[in-house]
C-alpha cells in the first residue's frame, strides 16, 4: 500500500510539473498574440493599398502584361504552404498541411504538376519523412516574420513564374495558410497569387468600381508601372500571410496549452482523489491489524 501512495505522490508531482511548464506557454503566446495582431494590422493598410493600385492599373491599362495575363496551358502550378517551426499548437500544422497535400490533389486532377514550396520546419520535416520533394524551403522566421524573408520568397517565386512551367519554373502561384480569425478559430485560406485575376465591374457595379479605381494617366506607361508595382505586391501579399500565418499560430499555442493546463489539473484532481482513498484504506487496514492483534491479546489471557 505505501508503494502505491508513492506512485501516485510521484504522478501528482509530474503533472504538477507539467501544469507549471504549460500554464507559462500560454501565457508568453497570449502575450505575443497581441504582437502579432498589432503587426497585421499595421501592415494591411498597405498591403490594401498595393492591392487597389495593382487592380485599378491593371483595370483601366488595358495591357497584356506577363504577371495578369493567364497562360493558355498551365503546366506546374506552385503551392506555398506556411506552416512553423515550432509545434505545440494543437492541429495548427496538420491542417495546413492536409490543406496543401489537398490542393496538390486537386491540380494534378486538372492535369497540372504541384510544385511545392515550404515555410517551417514542420513542414519541411513532414516532406523529408514521407520523401517528398520541395522546390524551395525557408526555415528560423516564422514566430517573428521579417520583411526580408518575405523578399526572398516573392523573388524566388517571380523567378520561377518568369520561367514558366516549360523551362522548369511554374506557370501559377497559390499562397496556403492559416488565417487568424480569433482566439479559438484559425482557418486555412487558399489564395492564387498569379496570375492576377482582375474582374470586371458591371454596369451595375460602375459607380462603385469608379469610386475605388480612379482614372490614372501612367507616365512613362501602364507595363513600367506593372513592372515596378507588382514585385512589391507579391511581397506584401507573401508578408501578410508570413503574418496572419504567425498570428493563428501563436492562437493555436495558447489554446492547446490552456487545455494541457486543465487536463494537468483533471489529473491532479483524480490522482489526489486515488491517492486519498488509498490512504484511508491503509488507516483501516493498520486499524483492523490494532483491532484483531488487541482482540487475539485479551483472547489469550
């Protein structure tokens, strides 16, 4: 019976252990979820900024730049997954990697080739594992995002959309990553990067679509204005996601510790419970020994 006291004093002190470790997790996400937050948000304006410009050259040029106009066959098409370097985040990794795997089903179901390039180590050790191949891995920025990574990832991919799916390149880009929505929800959003969709208002939409896109006279012309502007909306496009995609996982962190914290203390709670109702039965079996050996004393005499 002491055996088992041990034994359970021992459980109780680990998952005390471990409540401590995850209870001070949640805290340090919680505290660079607002971080994160505050970087998103000052980034979008921007970001919303280079897309409205894109869109209204783009609307009111009437040209047939390379990065808007899509190619007749598509042959590889890329698929940029952000996952992170770290875990700890609940299912935050595996969805966007289900996401990605899914996406990579649908193309070749269109009789396109996926070409896959992967953000964090999780993703990188998920491929290796399974002896997947990747065009491109960028691994050590994804709790803190710089805008340099977002760089390098926006030039590597224009490299390969200038190529083309002919010469080893790719002839589309599709961005798949985890959208922070909430606290409790993150949602893996698919977003096609190029070739740039512009739609077209209709009659009905005019007056709005003239109120967004005011008429612009480009000097020297339309394509250098594309040819300058684009590279920098692919960048924020890549750093807004390198963003959303640290914000929600930061969220996915807290989350799945507070609830490694409240199972730490559902089993503090019953081994302490096990551990009472062993104690009491060792006090009554030391009682009943005291009890039968004064019995077999004043039994004797």
């Amino acid at each position: 019976m002491g055996a088992q006291l041990r034994v359970y004093k021992q459980k109780i002190t680990s998952a005390q252990t471990t409540k401590k470790i995850t209870k001070a997790m949640e805290l340090i996400a919680a505290s660079r979820i607002q971080k994160a937050m505050a970087r998103v948000r000052a980034s979008s304006p921007f970001a919303q900024a280079v897309t409205r410009a894109v869109s209204a050259v783009a609307t009111h040029s009437n040209i047939d730049h390379p990065l808007t106009h899509e190619r007749e066959v598509i042959r590889r098409s890329a698929v940029v997954i952000f996952a992170s370097d770290r875990g700890l985040a609940g299912a935050f990794n595996s969805q966007i990697l289900r996401e990605g795997l899914e996406l990579g089903e649908l193309l070749r179901q269109q009789g396109k080739e996926p070409v896959y390039y992967l953000i964090g180590r999780k993703a990188v050790g998920y491929f290796q594992f399974r002896g997947m191949k990747a065009a491109a891995e960028w691994t050590g920025d994804t709790d803190t995002p710089h805008f340099s990574t977002a760089e390098a990832i926006a030039q590597e991919l224009l490299d390969a959309y200038d190529r083309g799916g002919d010469e080893g390149g790719v002839d589309e880009i599709n961005l798949v990553y985890n959208r922070f929505v909430s606290m409790i929800t993150q949602e893996p959003e698919r977003v096609r990067l190029l070739p740039l969709e512009v739609v077209e208002a209709d009659d009905a939409d005019a007056a709005a679509a003239a109120s967004v896109y005011p008429l612009y006279e480009f000097e020297p012309e339309a394509g250098v204005v594309l040819d300058q502007i684009l590279p920098v909306y692919i960048q924020s496009r890549v750093f807004n996601a390198l963003l959303q995609s640290s914000a929600a996982k930061h969220a996915a962190t807290q989350k799945a510790m507070k609830s490694a914290s409240d199972n730490a203390d559902k089993l503090i709670t019953d081994y302490t419970r096990l551990r009472n109702n062993a104690r009491q039965a060792e006090i009554t079996q030391q009682i009943a020994e005291i009890v039968g050996g004064a019995d077999a004393l004043a039994s004797g005499k």
